[in-house]
C-alpha cells in the first residue's frame, strides 16, 4: 500500500520533513510542551473550570464558556456511548478535561497520555479529587512511543491535540491497530479547507503554529478522513464546529485581557502571546481560511447507533 502524499504548507513542516521519526518525536515533546508546561494558574484565568484547551460547541452568541464546553463534553460522550469497563486512551490529555468528564460520566477505564509533566499533575490530582482516581492513569509520554497490544482499546480521543503531531499517517496506523472491533476514534481539531484561502506560509502562521504553540501541522479535512481510511476505519460523523471555535477563542481573548496583570506577574509576556495567537487564530476561523471538525469513525461495525445519538441541545 502506497504512502498518501501529504502536502507541506509551511517551511517548519518541509523542516519536520527532513528529521528521522525519532528526530521528530523528540521536537515535538520539546517544542509543544513549553507552552504547556507553564503554570496551570494562568491556564484557569483562561479556559473553563475543566481546562478544556479546545472548541466548546455554542448554540448562540449569548451564551457563556462553561455552557459551550459542558454541552461539548455531553456531545462527545453520547457520540461515544462507553460501555462499563470500556478501556480508553486520550492521546494529548491536557489537564484532564474530556478524560475525566468521560470517567465521571461513565464506567469507562481511561489512560491518557501528555508531553507536560504539568499537566499530568493537574489531571491526576483532579482525577483524585474527584473520585476516578481508581480508574484513571496519565502517563508522560509520546503516542509514537506508546507499544500497546493489538485491538486493547475501545476508544481512542485526540481533542486538539493532533494537529501537534507531524506523522499522522504513523498515528493512524496505530489507531488501526490498536482499536477492538467496533472500537471509536474521535478526533477534535483544526484543518485548512483543501482550496487555499490566504497565505499559510505568512509570518503570522508562523507565529502561531512555531512561536506560541511549538508545532502545528494542520492537513485538509479530505487528506485526514483518508488517512483513516486507510487505517481500516468508517467515517461515522463529521461535524463542523468553526463558528463555535471562533466564539470560543472570542472568550478566550476577553479572559486573557481580564487577567493580564495576574498572568503577566506568573509569567513575563506569556499573556501577549496567548493574546496574539488567539486573536490572529480567531480572525481566520471568523474568515474561514481555517477550519475546525469534530470526527467520529469506527472500527467495523459501529458500536454505536448513529441515527439514535442522544445528542442534547443544552448542557446537562
């Protein structure tokens, strides 16, 4: 089977292009997790309680962060439907924000993965405090590197996290692998539409994908569904969040020009960062010359009942 050919639409990807998958991995744990090793403090003036670092799914402009991203994490586990004792595995976990809504909400067995020893803090002081401790493990480490048996999980989440990472045919060939029968993978993240739209290789992407997030690589929503494809899995749903993306980065703006001072007093020209890239990221979403989809794809026979998703309309 031949390689899908993915384009290189910046300098910094033709770069990831050059290095050996070692080389790349260890860029990546590198360069990705400084923005995220910075204190979670300043993170919480930031997102919602959870610490969700990706879209919330909005239903009007008047509605507030916390709705968005309670209704998100609803949304996602009804596409998800874990069954008791269900193992999961959250590749870029974060500070625990959908891994343990997920183990809350359900019976499920949950190991996540981060490249910030920071946030694996967070998330397994969370998952003690709030009772999952038992059925929660985060571990500090790149999913290239993980071995795991064939066919051990049942759900595999990448929420914003992906886009992070420059192997994604490797990724999903894992995922293959990795997947039971009827097992889900669902991704949450950004994409560029396959038509250009503006300059992709301006010093503001730059800016964005190098300076404040490490790495980036974002493909076409068309060249990820056929790399899942060609994993061996089933497109379920594909769902596009770009209007609440670009609300969501909305809040995010007024939360970091609310608390500048006490950001800025944590870390020195960290709150003009977070400023600059979000906004820079909000008008191309607003403009659509960047996109953002929520994908749900199964392992042969779905598990789940898509014309019967229990989907709410409002957070619960």
């Amino acid at each position: 089977m031949t390689a899908i050919d993915l384009g290189l639409r910046h300098p910094d990807e033709k770069v990831a292009a050059q290095r050996t998958p070692e080389e790349q991995r260890v860029h990546e744990a590198r360069e990705v997790a400084q923005h995220y090793e910075h204190n979670p403090d300043i993170f919480s003036l930031v997102l919602d309680k959870r610490l969700a670092y990706a879209t919330g799914v909005f239903l009007s402009p008047e509605e507030d962060l916390e709705t968005a991203q309670e209704r998100k994490y609803a949304r996602v586990a009804a596409k998800l439907n874990i069954q008791p004792g269900e193992k999961v595995l959250d590749v870029g976990c974060g500070w625990g924000s959908l891994l343990l809504y997920l183990a809350q909400h359900t019976k499920g067995e949950f190991h996540g993965i981060t490249l910030s020893s920071k946030q694996r803090e967070v998330a397994l002081q969370r998952a003690k405090d709030w009772g999952v401790a038992d059925r929660v493990r985060v571990d500090l480490t790149h999913v290239e590197k993980l071995d795991p048996a064939p066919e051990s999980y049942d759900v595999l989440l990448f929420s914003g996290s992906i886009v992070h990472m420059h192997n994604r045919e490797a990724i999903h060939q894992l995922v293959g692998r990795t997947l039971k029968p009827g097992g889900r993978l669902f991704i949450s993240d950004c994409y560029f539409p396959e038509q250009v739209r503006g300059d992709r290789d301006s010093s503001a992407t730059r800016y964005i994908f190098v300076t404040a997030l490490g790495y980036c690589r974002l493909l076409s929503l068309s060249e990820e569904l056929g790399l899942i494809e060609r994993a061996g899995l089933d497109l379920l749903h594909v769902e596009d969040l770009t209007s609440s993306y670009v609300q969501t980065l909305g809040h995010w703006i007024d939360n970091v020009r609310k608390n500048r001072e006490r950001i800025e007093a944590m870390a020195p020209g960290f709150a003009k960062v977070l400023q600059g890239y979000m906004t820079v990221a909000k008008l191309s979403f607003a403009r659509r010359t960047a996109l953002e989809y929520m994908i749900l794809a199964t392992k042969g026979a779905p598990k789940v009942h898509v014309a019967g998703w229990p989907i709410p309309g409002n957070a619960k």
